[in-house]
C-alpha cells in the first residue's frame, strides 16, 4: 500500500446521485494521466475502488456514506437452494473469454437491456460511443465472459480478472430471457472462475441498504462490505 500512498485523486463537483433520489454525490477518481496496472488496480480495490471505462473511482460524498464497496469471499460462500435452482436451469449455457471489443452483436444485445432494463437511469439512451468508451477496453486484465445457448448469445460479463479476484465490472443480457436469471447467473459463475482461479474474492461494486436495484447483491452470502477502513461481513 506503500505505493497508493503516493497516488494523485481528484474530486469531481457535486451532481445528482444515481441511486438515492434527492441526494447530492462526489466522486474521487485516481489522476487520468497516471497509468495503472492489475497491481496497483488490485490494491485500490482493496481500498474500495472500481473501474468504468479508463478510470478508477470511488464515491467521495461529505455527507453521506451508503455506498459501500461490496464483495463476495470465494472460499466461504455457499450458494442458497433457490441459487442452485438458478444454475441448473442454465447448465445448457457455454462461457467464452474473449478480449473486449465492438462488435455489433455485443452493442444490440447491450442496446436492448439497457433500454429494457434501465429507461429510467442516466445510461438511457444507449449509444455505440457509450457502449465503447464504458466498456471496451484494450487493458490486459479485461474480459468479455460470453454466455451462449447453441451459439447465440444471451449474455455478456465484462470483467477484470485481477491478482486479489474478479471484478465485475458490468453484465449485460438478453432481457427476454427472464426465466434463467442471466444476471444472478453471470455473477454465481463468476464466483465459480474465481474459485477455479484460486482468487479470494469476486467484486461487485457497491451495495446499498435503502436501494432497490441493489438488493440483490445481498442474496450472495457472506457478503463483505469495506466500512470505516475494514472489510466486514453483512449480518
């Protein structure tokens, strides 16, 4: 952590929060013009730390804390009977890594969820830019995990694949298969990766208590939640 000491950050100005209505947010973002890589990366997240596109970030509000770094420890988590249910319904799904890029396939299966799932976030409309700069990346720790039935896709995990776990960076799916639960699907098989990896934990970004579109990330147990400096376990 030595090295982390040294890094530069800079806080953005106030703006509307994503996930609390009515609440301002700050963010801190390490200095754009200092490359980072799968070490010093692992490290951040450690403090909590995530990445969207070219940048790591983490939420910075003066008077607010909600957003906590979550995270699944590999070793000790055991799936629920309705999670079992989830992964042997979807037993006739293959998953592919392949490195990010375009790919017109990608961009119309992220265009649907996206204007399916969430016409009501600040990711509504969906555009090829957006869809680019978010999530393709040439960073050597970066991962499209494809989701396939008999050759078509219904789901794509971008992830960083890092020395202390997976990131899991964002899942996009096809929003007409509801049944198989893609979503809980991608993450259950990425804390499967991470264990046959031999990587601790798999990271899911931030949870928190009083948002609906993040209570999910509270059926993965245990849950771990950086609070005050420490990450501890979610009662």
């Amino acid at each position: 952590m030595t090295e982390l000491a040294h890094l530069k950050f800079y806080a953005t100005q106030p703006h509307d929060c994503s996930y609390l209505s009515g609440q301002q947010a700050t963010t801190l973002f390490l200095d754009p013009r200092h490359p980072f890589d799968a070490g010093m990366y692992a490290g951040l997240s450690e403090l909590g730390f995530r990445r969207s596109g070219e940048h790591l970030y983490r939420p910075h509000c003066q008077h607010c804390q909600a957003c906590l770094p979550a995270r699944i420890p590999t070793a000790s988590f055991q799936a629920s009977q309705q999670q079992k249910r989830i992964l042997k319904r979807n037993r006739d799904l293959s998953v592919h890594a392949v490195r990010p890029e375009f790919r017109e396939e990608y961009y119309d299966l992220y265009a649907r969820y996206i204007e399916q799932r969430h016409a009501d976030g600040d990711m509504y409309p969906p555009s090829r830019e957006q869809f680019t700069t978010f999530l393709v990346s040439d960073l050597p720790f970066c991962v499209f995990f494809e989701f396939r039935l008999q050759g078509r896709l219904l789901a794509v995990a971008v992830t960083d694949v890092l020395p202390n776990g997976l990131s899991a960076v964002y899942t996009f799916f096809d929003p007409l298969e509801e049944r198989r639960s893609l979503g809980r699907v991608a993450i259950l098989w990425q804390v499967a990766e991470a264990s046959r990896r031999a990587l601790p934990a798999v990271y899911l970004g931030y949870w928190i208590r009083n948002c609906r579109k993040m209570n999910y990330k509270s059926e993965y147990r245990p849950l771990e939640l950086y609070v005050n400096q420490h990450w501890v376990t979610l009662d």
